[in-house]
C-alpha cells in the first residue's frame, strides 16, 4: 500500500495520559487513525492515515439497518529492550477475513491489516505505556457503509483501525473473577455468526451481561444454544477447565469465537507438558468436578484480559467456589508464561511476537 500520512501540527497532538495504571480499557484514544475504503467496482483504495475524528456515513448506511460490521483486537507492548512488539498480527488478519466472508463483506487483504497496524503503532509509539500490564489496544473495524434501504450488502465500505493505551481491562486485575452461568439467554447458535467477531453478537449478549453485573458478578457464561448444556464461552472470553494436569476447552462448534489467545493457550500448555482437550464439556460436569475436587481451576482467555483466572460460578442460583476463590498454579503459570512471550521477556519458540519497529 502507498499510505498517505496527514501530519498533526505539534501543537494540536492531545497530552499523554498522567498515570499509566489509571488508564482503564477503551477510555483514552490517540492522535491518529487509519481509514481505508472499499467501493465496488474499484476495490480497496486510498489508505490513509489522518487525525482521530468521526465517520462520515449517511443515516440509511447499512451498518446502521443491517448490522454490517465486523472487528478485531489486539494489542502492542513495549519491550524492556525499546522494541515494539506485536503478538500474532497475522492470526488476527485471518480471522478478520474470515469474519468479512460470514457477514458477506469484502475481505480486507491479510498483508494490508498487518502493514496498516505497523504503520499506524510505529507513528503512534509515543502513546504505548510501559507501566506492568499496560499496552497499546489496536482495534481495526470494518463496516458497511452504502447509503441504501433494504436488505442487502452495501456497495461501499470503510476498514479503520483507532488505537488506545489500556491498562487491566477487568477491575480486578489478574484476580479470581465471578461467573454467572446464563441458562434461559443464549449469545449465538451453531449455523449463526458466533464465530464471526461482529458486534451482532456482543448486542446479543448485553441483557444478560446487565443481569449478571446487577447481581454482583463479573461476567456470563454461555451454555449452548440447542440445550442450555454445553459450556461455550464468556462473554469477552474463551472458557478453559483444568483438572489435575489437563487442560479442556470446549471445541469450536461452530458458534464459539476461534481465540487467538486461545489457540496460543493450547500450544503453550502442550509444549510446558500439560494434557489439553477439545471437546464438548457440559455445565453439569463442571458442577460435579467443582463439588468432587477433580475441576481444580477455571480461567478466561482472550486478548483485551489475557488470562484471567475463575473463582466462582453461579448456577441456577447456587454458588460454588473453583480453587477456593484463588488463582491456580496453572492459571498462574499460563498468565506468567504468555505474558513474557507478548512483552518480549522471554525466548519466542513459536514465533509469536513481531517486532515492528523501536522506541
């Protein structure tokens, strides 16, 4: 791509953020953003980089009818070395198109996303904090935005990518969190798009989510669609059970988010000895495993909160403890493991992280 870049006068770039730990997730956003438009006929043209500000899209754009939208996330961190780092760019790159062809919007070029991230992280390195646990979110969007009624894919599209330093994205940090298992709502079905990162089906899940956060939890956990009787996901996570030295996950079924966190999980536990699974699990063996002692830890997975460990779930009004409300030795050791990898701390085997420029 020949990006255009339209420079900010010094003096019109917003200040830095004050404290690092303070930031929250999804607050803050930085000077630039990268927008790219798709018009049929003529293909994906003029790539640019300019200053953060609102979309131009009339109100019959399709996003706004029809629910055209797809979206990815991750992340940059600042090695202690003054590398920028990057962990598998190209795993989110497919997975985007992926989603674009489930939601029948043109697929944005695998080679374009990672080019378009590193043009835009290397312009932005100023905003990447470097406080412990804090990094650079990059969320690039792609929406339908031909200005027409009725049901149908738009004619014109908009990829942008916008950018915001993050600190924990749960409150309670690498902290046991608390689970409400949602047996009556259900997030997405097999055949559906549960395994396209739209935002249809985060709308789907927020009723749910507002019940659980009133009744004091930190999060749902999905059950199928057909049954109410197979765990399938949390709602910004991927669901993971450990007992003993194995590590299951239910498997991508069809209407479960393929993790990119959640593949690196599986690989890093299989290469540090650990027995994993994919398979169906259903709620009531988790129940009988907490209640026996042979489910003896539970964590989310996911890009925005890493690995955050489990410590409680509520089902049909019971509540039960998983490793008594504590983070778990493998929990730990996961979180410890990956977090090393993304920062740069630690030897890449697999290939993971990409350096794409320096401070």
């Amino acid at each position: 791509m020949n990006i255009k870049i339209e420079k900010i006068p010094e003096n019109e770039l917003k200040p830095l953020y004050q404290d690092p730990a303070q930031l929250g997730f999804g607050k803050v956003f930085t000077d630039y953003m990268f927008t790219m438009r798709y018009v049929k006929g003529k293909g994906w043209i003029e790539p640019k980089i300019g200053k953060y500000t609102s979309i131009p899209m009339g109100p019959a754009a399709v996003v706004l009818h029809y629910a055209q939208e797809i979206f990815e996330g991750l992340k940059a961190y600042a090695a202690e070395d003054g590398r920028i780092l990057l962990f598998r760019p190209e795993e989110n790159a497919k997975r985007m198109y992926d989603s674009a062809e489930k939601i029948c919007m043109p697929p944005f070029p695998v080679e374009y996303f990672v080019e378009a991230v590193t043009a835009l992280v290397n312009l932005e390195k100023r905003w990447i904090p470097k406080a412990p646990g804090t990094s650079l979110y990059v969320r690039p969007t792609l929406i339908g935005i031909g200005d027409a009624l009725g049901v149908h894919p738009a004619d014109e599209y908009l990829f942008f990518i916008i950018l915001t330093p993050v600190s924990a994205y749960f409150k309670e940090g690498f902290k046991p969190v608390s689970l409400y298992v949602e047996d009556f709502h259900v997030r997405a079905a097999v055949g559906g798009v549960g395994n396209a990162k739209t935002g249809a089906n985060y709308a789907a899940s927020l009723l749910a989510g507002a019940k659980a956060e009133q009744k004091g939890f930190s999060q749902v956990l999905w059950l199928d669609a057909r049954e109410r009787k197979y765990v399938e996901e949390v709602g910004a996570m991927n669901i993971f059970f450990v007992f003993g030295k194995k590590v299951v996950t239910p498997n991508l079924s069809g209407s479960i988010l393929p993790g990119i966190t959640r593949k690196s999980v599986l690989e890093l536990a299989k290469s540090l000895g650990y027995e994993v699974e994919e398979r169906p699990i259903s709620i009531d063996e988790v129940i009988a495993g907490i209640k026996d002692g042979t489910l003896t830890e539970s964590f989310g997975s996911g890009t925005a909160a890493v690995i955050s460990p489990v410590g409680s779930l509520n089902f049909e009004g019971d509540n039960y403890l998983v490793s008594n409300n504590q983070v778990g030795k493998v929990t730990e050791e996961l979180y410890i493991k990956l977090l090393d990898l993304q920062y740069g701390r630690a030897r890449d085997p697999f290939g993971w992280v990409k350096e794409i420029g320096r401070f």
